[in-house]
C-alpha cells in the first residue's frame, strides 16, 4: 500500500467512525499527531482510545483531498476536513457546531503500514475568538487562572462565582475521559456551609428533610433541604469529617445565609459559617491512581461516601469518595485557597501519566446517571415528594425538620407530579431554560434537563410531570427548534460503570 | 529564455526570504493575484504582491527572529509540500515554535500560493494575554 493510498484508507475509517479500522492501519509503535490533541498517540493501545475518542464525537464527516505526493515511504497531502460536534445541542440558531479545516498530512510508512501520522492545522478557527467575559460582580475561584490555562471558554454562575462549564475538548472527548481515565473539575463554587458546635449534628437533621442522624464521623450523605413550604432549596452532599463539625456540600443556593438566619436569636448552639475551602473533583476510574501519588490517605479502602482528614500534596484537606459524575471519583476540599494553584498543579502532574483531562461537570453522563442539581430559584416550586431524590424524605419521623408539616399536607393531599426520564425521538437543542411538555390529553409537565447520551446514541432528558403521565406515554416537548416527540421512561438512564 | 523553477526550489526560496526576514523577496516571487495564507498574520490571507509585501512586511516588524527549517519537499509538475518546524522570537511576546506544513502552488515561474499551515490556536488563548 502506498502511503497516500494509507491516508485514503485511514479516511474512509474515519468517516465510517471505525476506530480499529483506523488503528489497524497503524504500526504497533505508531504515532498520531494532530493540532487539536493534548499531545500525540503512541501506540496500539493509545491509538485505540485517542481515535475513538475523537472520531465518535463527530458525525456527518467528509475528506476531501487535493493533492498528494507519495516520495518512497512518505506521503505529503494537502486536503480538506469537515465535521459537526456531536452532543453539544447545535448553536442558537439550529446550526451544528462543525469541524471545517484544511490540513497538510505527512504520512510515514513501515512495512506496510503507517509509523506516523501527522495531521497540521490551524485549530484557531474551530473556537471562539475570546474567552466569555466576566463581570466583577462574581467570584473568581482561586484556581482560575488554571482553568482559563486549561481552555475554559463558557462560565456559568454559581454560589456567586464563575464556574467553569465548558473547555475545549468535544463533549465526546470529556466523556471519555470520565468513564475510561481521569478529569480534573474546579468545583470550588460548591461552597461549604460549615455548622460547628455541640449543636451541629442536631441542627443539621433539623435542616435536611432525610434523616442524617446516623451519620458517623468519615460518613458523606445525600442531603435534601426544604423550605418551610416544603419546597425544595438544594441537594447538598454533607460530610461530617470531624465529630462537631459538618460541612453542607452545597449547589447554588444560600445555604449559609439560610442558616444563619434560622439559627440567630435562637438556642442552638452552632456556629454557622462559610470557610475558605474550594473543592476539586478528581473523577473517573483512573483517580485513584492519580489522587493516591499525591494523598496521605489510603484512597482505595475508602467506600462511597466516605471522607477522610488527610494532606493532599502536603496541605491540609478533606478527601471524599463522592463527586457529580454518577461513577466513581474523589473530592478534595483543601482548608485554605491560599496555595490553590500548588494543589491543581500537584494533581494534574500526577495524573500526567493516565492523561488526565481538566473538564467542567460531565453532564451527559450525570444525566444518563439520574444525578442532577437544583436551586432555589429555578425548582419550578418542586417540593422532595416531586423530585428524583423524594425517597429519601421520611415525614413520619418524631424528628422535627423545616418543612415537615407541609410536607405531610402534601403528601395526604395526594403528590401532583413526579420526576420522570424521556427518550427523544429526535435532536434537540442545549436546553436554556426549561421546556413545556403535553401528552395530547391535557397533562402537562416541564422539562429541566435535556442533553445527548453517548451511551444510548440518542438525546435525553428529566421532567416534572403531572402524575397522570406514566413510563412509556408519548409525550410532545416544545422547544426553541420545534417540538420533538419523546416517550417516557425511567431514571437513571444506565447503570453505573455500565 | 529562462527555465521555469521547480515548486520545490520556490518553496525552499520563499522559506530563504522568510529566514532572512525578506519580505520583498518573498512577495517577488508571487504572481500579481498570488496568494498566500499564514495562520498568525491579520487578516491572515493576503492576495496580490502589494498586499503580500506590506503584511509580511508588518508581521516581521513583531519579530525579533525567524527560523524556519524545512524538510526535503514533495513535489508534482505545479505543487510542492514539506513540513517542518517555525521558530519565531517575537519583540514583546513568549517565543514560539510550531510545527508546520507548507504548500507551495506555482504556475510557470511565478508563485501562486504560498500556505503556511500551524496551528495558531496559542496566539489565542484564553487568557488575559494580549490577542493579536
């Protein structure tokens, strides 16, 4: 095979998603470099995983050669390459996210097949200009500059600071990276609302409608929090690493303000606080192997939703088996921002050899997982019996919790909707704001979250609906594109380490 | 009568012009409505020699330095191909050294496109760094 008739091989793989026909063509010690990889491919294994990460995460591809030079063992070609980005829901006006570059290939051949490949273009044109832009408004974390090294390019709000959403890997890429290696987020937007006292526990089972009294010093427990009213506030994970002190592990809502409140002028013997502690979340099956080289702890006899007092790259933190990603992974909540970067840089040099990825929160997989988040203000007034976390509330307890009588009136008065999954028989948009559902019989609901799963091939989504809508309804979801029908179904999607 | 130069030998004659910071000579070499595309200039498409002479001619204004070496060329009777390595030291900027590729399109003996292909993404980072 000439090395031009390889590289016309190699595109036809491409462009049929078939990464093994892709690496097949390849030596053993073969090399793939490309403008947009992290760093080059060497080798089957490496080969394997770095084209199927990229190749699957685009579709609708099409190479176009204009001219190639074969000189013995190597080619040089000149041609033409275009793509759409799967799963990041298109741009505002329908339009896909492509992938459109010329490039020049120069392709080695050894005994037949391709030693190194090298694919040169100019990445530039396929992102934006600049940055999003800030306002002063917010907080900056303290690993900013970090995650803006990294490629950050859209922010989000949260807790009053900028979360880092979205960088420059395709939605695919980042996936990968979670279910196969090892992804870096800055979470440290999740605030800690720190309780600290004799009070503490029991001010604690007061706040949360799910009884955390049995939560032993080193536990971590799924919290729910409601309102007087019974509506939900925010879903915190809660540690209890010391055995006065708990820390509520908090979404976007002011939970500290909150609690405050409810504690001032009171009898509660608590001190409710917010301290200088900015999470990492280190996910993936690989972050052991990436956390234990840095971590005093012994990570791999911790169980899920555990934490530990130890030293992470020779600073105090707590380390927890938990994270956002619905699989496993670790969160480190350092006591003090104050060397934030040494501690970014530590773990992201640990994990350097298990090619560790610096991501925002993997939603795709969240969503194929069931695990999602909520606020105050955009819970569309769900209270706990509504939400995918509902069977957690107990209200017959002898425990006294904000919200439990009104929860009980909710509950005799017979619960109105439920949380439920869909199945879209179509691509839908990036969901901004929540969508309106029917079943053509007058039962309505909204859909929260809406997103591509890799794993299904096909795009997701959860809605709070009336309860008259049941597991395989067809429903109608009207969105900024159009409607799209979608059958109902349950969450989560798929099983864990599926 | 002169003989037409081989795409290859105007390619290594416009890296040599690069190399010495020529823009003139460069731009010499093109046709009339001759094109050439360098990924770190502004606008980064350039047609024509005028035009060709004065935004080469501003780029390396920027530049303390240039060193492009280049691999043997590839070549057919009107296109020539390399790759190999830029290095540039900018006045009031990190050094940068990208790998590139190079197609050299020639029609007799004048030069009708020149494409410098790199990856120019680091010109553009997310940062607070100045965005040329």
């Amino acid at each position: 095979m000439t090395p031009s008739a390889a590289f016309e091989a190699y595109c036809a793989a491409w462009v049929a998603g078939d990464h093994i026909a892709m690496t097949d063509l390849f030596t053993d010690d073969g090399v793939f470099e490309a403008s947009t990889l992290d760093r080059p491919a060497k080798g089957r294994e490496a080969l394997l995983s770095q084209l199927r990460w990229i190749a699957q995460g685009q579709k609708n591809i099409r190479t176009e050669t204009r001219t190639a030079i074969d000189v013995g063992d190597t080619a040089y070609i000149e041609g033409t390459y275009r793509g759409e980005i799967i799963g990041t829901g298109g741009k505002i006006d329908g339009s896909p996210h492509r992938v459109d570059f010329r490039f020049v290939a120069v392709v080695e051949m050894r005994d037949g097949k391709i030693a190194r490949l090298a694919e040169i273009y100019d990445a530039r044109p396929l992102f934006p200009e600049e940055r999003q832009r800030m306002f002063t408004i917010n907080r900056r974390t303290p690993y900013w500059q970090k995650t803006v090294e990294a490629g950050a390019m859209e922010w989000s709000v949260y807790n009053n600071m900028h979360f880092p959403m979205i960088y420059s890997h395709t939605p695919h890429e980042d996936y990968c990276a979670l279910l196969e290696g090892v992804t870096l987020w800055d979470v440290a937007l999740e605030r800690q609302t720190q309780l600290k006292g004799p009070d503490a526990f029991a001010f604690l089972d007061y706040l949360c409608c799910r009884d955390m009294s049995t939560m032993a010093v080193g536990d971590c427990r799924y919290g729910l929090l409601s309102d007087e009213e019974g509506k939900l506030m925010c879903d915190p994970v809660v540690l209890r690493p010391w055995e006065d002190t708990i820390w509520l592990s908090h979404g976007n809502t002011d939970v500290t303000l909150w609690a405050r409140g409810i504690v001032m002028g009171t009898d509660w013997d608590v001190d409710v606080s917010e301290p200088d502690v900015a999470p990492l979340q280190i996910q993936g099956p690989l972050a052991l192997g990436t956390l234990e080289k840095v971590c005093d702890h012994p990570l791999a006899e911790m169980k899920n939703y555990t934490c530990a007092v130890t030293k992470v790259a020779g600073q105090d933190a707590v380390v927890s088996r938990t994270g956002w990603s619905g699989g496993f992974g670790f969160e480190v909540y350092p006591f003090s921002s104050d060397r934030a970067e040494e501690l970014w840089d530590a773990i992201l040099e640990a994990g350097h050899e298990f090619r560790i990825q610096v991501t925002g929160p993997i939603v795709h997989r969240a969503i194929e997982r069931g695990v999602t988040d909520m606020n105050y203000y955009m819970n569309s007034d769900m209270n706990a019996f509504e939400d995918l976390g509902g069977k957690f509330v107990n209200v017959d307890t002898n425990v006294d919790f904000i919200g439990r009588e009104a929860l009980r009136k909710i509950r005799d008065a017979g619960i109105k909707r439920h949380s439920v999954g869909l199945l879209f028989e179509g691509d839908v948009p990036r969901i901004e704001w929540f969508w309106s559902l029917d079943d053509g019989n007058g039962h309505t609901g909204e859909v929260r979250w809406a997103i591509h799963s890799f794993e299904l091939g096909q795009d997701i989504g959860i809605a709070v609906v009336d309860m008259a809508i049941a597991i395989g309804d067809i429903v109608e979801v009207t969105h900024p594109n159009g409607t799209t029908r979608a059958e109902v179904t349950t969450v989560p999607f798929v099983k864990r380490g599926a | 009568m002169t003989t037409p130069r081989s795409p290859s030998a105007t390619l290594l004659s416009c890296v040599d012009a690069f190399n010495k910071r020529d823009a003139s000579a460069a731009a010499a070499m093109a046709d009339d409505r001759a094109l050439f595309e360098i990924p770190m200039l502004k606008p980064n498409r350039l047609r024509g020699r005028d035009e060709i002479s004065r935004g080469i001619e501003a780029a390396f204004k920027e530049l303390k330095s240039v060193e492009l070496t280049v691999a043997k060329p590839a070549e057919t009777d009107s296109v020539a191909i390399t790759e190999g390595r830029l290095k540039v030291t900018r006045n009031s900027a990190p050094d940068e050294d990208h790998q590139v590729g190079i197609v050299a399109e020639v029609h007799g003996d004048q030069l009708v496109r020149f494409s410098l292909y790199l990856n120019a993404r680091n010109r553009r980072l997310w940062s607070d760094e100045t965005i040329l």
